[in-house]
C-alpha cells in the first residue's frame, strides 16, 4: 500500500497466525542502524511465547484530532520518535529454528503512513459512518509481514467529534497497551505547554493479593487472634486462588458461557470479517462522581455500567421476564508489571532509559462472572461489580493465568498455547479492558488530540468493550461482530442510558447522605 494510494479490500487470510520470514543467521545490511547495541539486541531476542500467542490479534487506536493533517510534519515526527524504538523497526524471522526471532530492518515511514482515497459523495453524505466503514474494512487488509506491522492512516476530513481522524493499527505482538500506550504518550507533548511531556494521573492504591496493601491493619489483641487475623488473608488468598484455576481450567476443558444475543450458538467460533468498531463519551468527572458517592473504584463504576448496559440490552431483545437472571463471565486483561506508574514509564523513555521498560505483551488474565439481570436500583449492578472485583483481589488468577498460557507454548508449542487462550475466549461472552490516559489535552506532532479510542480485532469473540480515558472524558469503544449483534448502535445507546440511570441513582444516593 502507497502512501496516498487507494487500498483494496483483502479476503482475510485463512490462517490467522503471522508467518515469520525465513532468513539466514547472519544479518543482511540494511538491518544496520545507527544505534549498533539495539539493533545486536533486537536480533538476538527472541519472539516470547506471549507475544506468539497474539499472532491472530491487532491493535486499532482511533485518534480524533483539533486540526487538519500535515502528513509531512507527521511523517517526519514518527521518523523521529516512533520509529527509532527496536519493535518498531523490527520483523519476525526465523534462520531454520522453529521459534522465531526479531531482526531489526530499515523503517521507511512512507510505507506505513498511508492516505486512502474515499467516496466524496459518502463522505459529504455522512463523514461519521465514513470512517467507521474505513476503520471496519482494515480487518481485510492484510499487513505486509517483510516490513515492520504498523501503519497510520489519515482520514482528513471534519467529522462530528474531530476536525480530522487518524488510525493507528499494530500487530498485537509488538506490544500490549500499556507499552504501546506508553510510546505514543513518549511521543506526545502537553497542549498548554509543549516543551514538556503530558500529565497523567496519579498511580491508584492497589491492594490485594497481587500487590501490597498500602496500609496494615492494627493486629487484635491475644496471640490466637492475632495469629488467626494474621494468617487468614493468606488462606483466602489460597482457597481463592484455588478455585479460580480450577475454574480456568474447567473452561479450557467444557466450562462454557450459555449461548445469549452477545456470542454464537454453534460450537465452533470463527472469525469473522465483518466487525464494528463504535465509540461514545462520558464525562470522566461523573465516573469520579459515582465512585466516591459509592465508595469504590473507576474499575467497579465501568464493570456496572458494562453489566447494566448488556442487561438492558438483553431483556429488550430476548423477549425474557424481568425475573430471569443470567450470569455470564468476561475476560479481564491485567498489566503483570510492576506498579510503576504510566507516568514514570514515559519519563524513563524520554530520559533514554527505554531499555528498563518492561516492553512487549505481559498480560495475565482474571474470568470475571457478570450478570444479566434487571434491578430496580441502578446502583445494583456497581455494587455487584465491586463484591466480584474485591474477591477476584484475593487470589493470583492472573499470575497463574499468565504462566499457565506462557508454559504450554514452551512445552508444547504455539498450538497448544493458541489452543489454551482460543478456549478461554470461545468459551467466554466478551474481553473488558480499561486504559488511563492523559490528564490534559495533548498534541502529536503539532496536531491537538481530541479523543483516543483504542480497540482490537482477531478475537473470537463477538463483543469486546473498551475503556479509555483522556483529559475530562473517558470512552467506551465496542467492536462488534455486526453478525451476531447488528443493533451495535443500539447497544452502544444502552451504555450511555445505562450510565445516566447510575448517575442519577447516586445523585440521590449522595443527596440522601448529605441530608442524613
């Protein structure tokens, strides 16, 4: 693809594992660069079984922007910046071993920013479903795997939310959002300020068995007291964290979520290349509002909203009475790394300490029960959010998780690993994720970000909801498999009605209290 050519849609590939290129062991020469320790680096590492298991699986960031496109002063800053860090000038090859590895190779940026030529009159008729059509059709455009996996497009036309749209699309194997999150913020500069790097949030507290409590409990009085309010968070953790792999396991093996609007009824799940991506916003401030007016997280807040939405959505198209309950599971991505915060990661970058970022996919998995139900009380479903995310706190599911996919693929192989993360997925309803963004406008390059909206595609599944915040808002992005849900529009209706109801709810939740 050119860089102001127009691309022709692509049947999708029939296996959607990338094929590493085949080449001998010694370097060729335009895989020099000027930085001779990288690249040595980048050659000799290996692709890790992580990284494998995401061969099937891209990352699509729509990014609104506050000004029209200067493809030359944009071109020339991912030149700069994006380009230069080693997965990014980096392929997969394989010198006659069976596990691949990553070379580094010349970057020319005018390969991966590409321009395509639309229908005007589609685009004067309705700009907005222009770029969502644009955005559903890269799915079938195969990326060339002799250059580096990412590219940008520039769709430089006004819209109703920005003045131009750019689409940042990735192998998945090059890095999961938080490292890919991280190099484009490392790349950005503050609007109001653009010498320096944009503000993030502070790191929130996060306790549980994965991560240390920020404050102890004063023990209770006696020896047997003490020892027993000493020992049982331990045995929780135990018994939690047993259960929960028993349960991964059991849905490896046959545990499967009932068929519902949200997933396909036949046993085998394939992917399919008519996918949605849709996104909508919220006031990030009214998210804060819900969560102090129910004392719990931003996660517990979006895990209800979620719930609430795919309920109201449910029970007005099954036809169902309002008795009937359901419960179904999502897959929750968690970032293993250290509790580092976002904000230090970009630091370290711009410092030239990038070789201390833990890079690439380090993602273990929690299966989160949710469930479809109607209550009186909007509040219902944050609540239940928040009993689910506190137990889920007391266990290393997620540590688990993460070794458990990581050591088949070094026993068995890919297949096996593939296997074990297509179960997980197959047999679940929908993957929730939810991004931190920056606390204040940015700008790329001299163009003003207006809304990030990440998304994926190559997961069977048929629904996948995202969250992503910037500035004073936070998005929710769906990509749907228009087959099995072709009221994707609707549904993204509901989880802005459904927000607005746990808003008003705790309105006069933190009236009542107030008065009280």
């Amino acid at each position: 693809m050119g860089s102001t050519g127009s691309p022709s849609v692509a049947a999708l590939p029939t296996s959607g594992l990338l094929p590493p290129i085949r080449t001998p062991r010694s370097a060729p020469a335009e895989w020099k660069t000027d930085d001779d320790s990288a690249v040595a680096a980048a050659e000799e590492e290996p692709v890790t079984p992580s990284a494998r298991l995401f061969e099937a699986i891209y990352i699509v960031v729509m990014v609104g922007l506050g000004s029209p496109v200067n493809l030359a002063i944009f071109s020339a800053g991912i030149a700069a910046q994006l380009a230069r860090y080693p997965r990014f000038r980096s392929i997969q090859v394989t010198d006659g071993c069976k596990s691949p590895r990553w070379a580094c190779t010349e970057v020319n940026v005018d390969d991966h920013m590409i321009v395509p030529t639309l229908d005007p009159a589609a685009v004067e008729a309705d700009p907005d479903r222009a770029v969502e059509d644009y955005v559903a059709s890269l799915q079938a455009l195969p990326m060339d795997c002799s250059r580096p996996l990412w590219e940008f497009h520039f769709l430089d036309f006004p819209t109703s939310e920005a003045t131009s749209t750019v689409v940042f699309r990735v192998h998945h194997s090059l890095g999961d959002g938080m490292s890919l999150i991280t190099l484009l913020l490392a790349s950005a500069r503050s609007a109001a300020d653009p010498t320096r790097l944009p503000a993030m949030p502070e790191q929130p507290a996060r306790t549980g068995a994965i991560y240390e409590p920020r404050h102890r409990q004063p023990l209770p009085s006696g020896a047997l007291a003490a020892f027993v309010a000493w020992v049982w968070p331990y045995l929780a953790l135990a018994w939690n964290t047993v259960v929960d792999v028993i349960f991964f396991a059991a849905t490896i093996v046959f545990l499967r979520d009932p068929n519902t609007l949200f997933r396909r009824g036949d046993s085998q799940v394939t992917l399919n290349p008519r996918r949605r991506f849709v996104h909508r916003s919220f006031s990030l401030d009214d998210v804060k509002f819900i969560k102090n007016a129910m004392n719990c997280t931003v996660n517990d807040v979006l895990v209800g909203v979620t719930s609430a939405a795919l309920s109201q959505y449910y029970f007005r198209k099954s036809g169902y009475p309002k008795t009937h309950k359901l419960c179904l599971r999502c897959v929750l991505p968690v970032n293993t790394r250290p509790t580092s915060s976002l904000q230090t990661y970009v630091n370290m970058i711009e410092s030239g300490k990038s070789n201390d970022v833990a890079w690439g996919n380090q993602i273990g998995y929690i299966l989160l029960p949710f469930h479809l139900a109607v209550h009186d009380d909007p509040l219902a479903y944050v609540r239940m959010a928040k009993k689910t995310l506190d137990r889920k706190k007391s266990s290393l599911e997620v540590i688990f998780t993460c070794m458990i996919s990581e050591l088949f693929v070094k026993m068995f192989g890919l297949k096996a690993g593939a296997f074990i993360i297509g179960r997980m997925l197959t047999n679940t309803t929908t993957t929730l994720s939810n991004m931190v963004g920056p606390t204040e406008q940015v700008e790329f390059y001299g163009h003003p970000f207006v809304f990030i909206a990440p998304t994926v595609y190559g997961i069977p599944q048929a629904l996948i909801v995202h969250y992503q915040s910037y500035n004073s808002t936070i998005k929710v992005i769906l990509s749907v498999d228009e087959e099995i849900i072709p009221n994707y529009t609707q549904l993204l209706d509901d989880f802005v009605e459904s927000f607005g109801h746990i808003k008003d709810a705790a309105s006069r939740l933190s009236t009542h209290v107030k008065k009280g």
